[in-house]
C-alpha cells in the first residue's frame, strides 16, 4: 500500500503566470528518518537543510541578490513611464493649437518674471512657454515622486517622495535647498544598503 506522495512525481500546476511551480507537496515529509538519504526526484522542492541557524545567512543573501534585480526593474520601468510621458508631452504640443487657456495663470508667471532686476519686457509668447515648461516640469516631478510612492507600497504621494525624486535626479539638483533638510536626510538614509549602517553607536 503506497501512502500519498511517496514514489510519485510532485503534483506540477500553473501559479499566476505561465512558469510551472510544484504546489500541493509541503517541506516536510512523512518518514524521511527511516529511509534511506537518496536524491530527491527531478523537479520536486526540498527544504533546506537548517542546523540551527544556517538558513538565516543563505535568506538573507539570497535577498540581497534579488534586492538590486528588483531596484534595476523599477528603475527600468520608470525610464519607460518617463520615455512614454515626453513623447505624449511632445505630440501634445504639436497638436496645441488653441495658446489662450492655460493651466497656470499667465499673470502670476509674468509678475515672476518681472521681479527680476534685469528684465524690462516681456513679449507675448514668453509667460505662454513660461505655463507649459512649468506644466512639464510638474508633471514630470510628480511621475518621479510617485514611483518612489509605489516603490514603498503606499498609494498616498508625501513630500518625502519629492525629496527622494529630487536627490535621485541630477536635473533637480537646483531644488535641493528648498526642500526641508529632514526629508534630504531620511531619503539619504533609506537609499543606504542596509549593511551599511552601523550597528551600535559610537566607541
């Protein structure tokens, strides 16, 4: 009489994608003190072998591997969602024909410019280029910041993620003095690996 599992093929089934993964077999099986050690059968899973702690350093490395393949997927991903975003910028403008309704005042943008010591005019175009380079800028940020947002699994966009998008981003280096010095610190400090801080505090 052959009991469930034994000298059969693990149960192979499709998991939320097209890959095969075993499921259906747990780690531990019944017996395995009375029998003979062989090699477990192709594609069959075994726990690892844990005397004591052993299995602590082998997770714990296996997830620094996978930490910078995760971080170059996002990182990828947000190239594509950028590429994407400024080739819709760019059909949008072509296709702009209508220069009288902006989203930001044109007011506010000429009075801004105005308080500049060395500008005595301006022409009628400048504050129009001024509101859509403006636009673009806010946009573009806003992206940035909100994959930092999903990067830490929250749906709710926080000035920490400007921070972060701004010191990840040489093109907002000019933005690194207005943002609160808090938010620079902690963005600085979650960036950091984190075998890298020290444990304990001063000698």
């Amino acid at each position: 009489m052959d009991q469930q599992g034994h000298g059969q093929p693990p149960v192979m089934g499709v998991v939320g994608s097209s890959a095969q993964m075993p499921y259906g077999v747990g780690p531990y099986q019944a017996n395995q003190m009375m029998r003979p050690s062989a090699p477990p059968p192709v594609g069959s899973t075994q726990s690892p072998q844990t005397g004591g702690t052993s299995a602590l350093p082998a997770q714990l490395a296996q997830h620094q591997l996978a930490y910078p393949h995760i971080h170059q997927q996002q990182q990828q991903q947000l190239q594509q969602q950028l590429q994407g975003f400024w080739a819709s910028q760019y059909q949008e403008i072509e296709q702009t024909s209508d220069f009288k309704n902006h989203s930001l005042p044109l007011a506010r943008i000429k009075k801004i410019m105005k308080a500049d010591e060395d500008v005595r005019m301006i022409s009628a175009e400048a504050p129009v280029v001024f509101a859509r380079a403006c636009e673009m800028f806010t946009l573009e940020l806003t992206l940035r910041s909100w994959n930092h947002t999903e990067e830490n699994k929250r749906r709710t966009l926080q000035k920490n993620d400007i921070a972060a998008a701004i010191t990840r981003n040489e093109i907002f280096d000019f933005l690194v003095d207005i943002v609160p010095r808090e938010d620079l610190k902690d963005e600085v400090l979650a960036s950091m690996p984190r075998g890298t801080l020290p444990v304990g505090g001063p000698d």
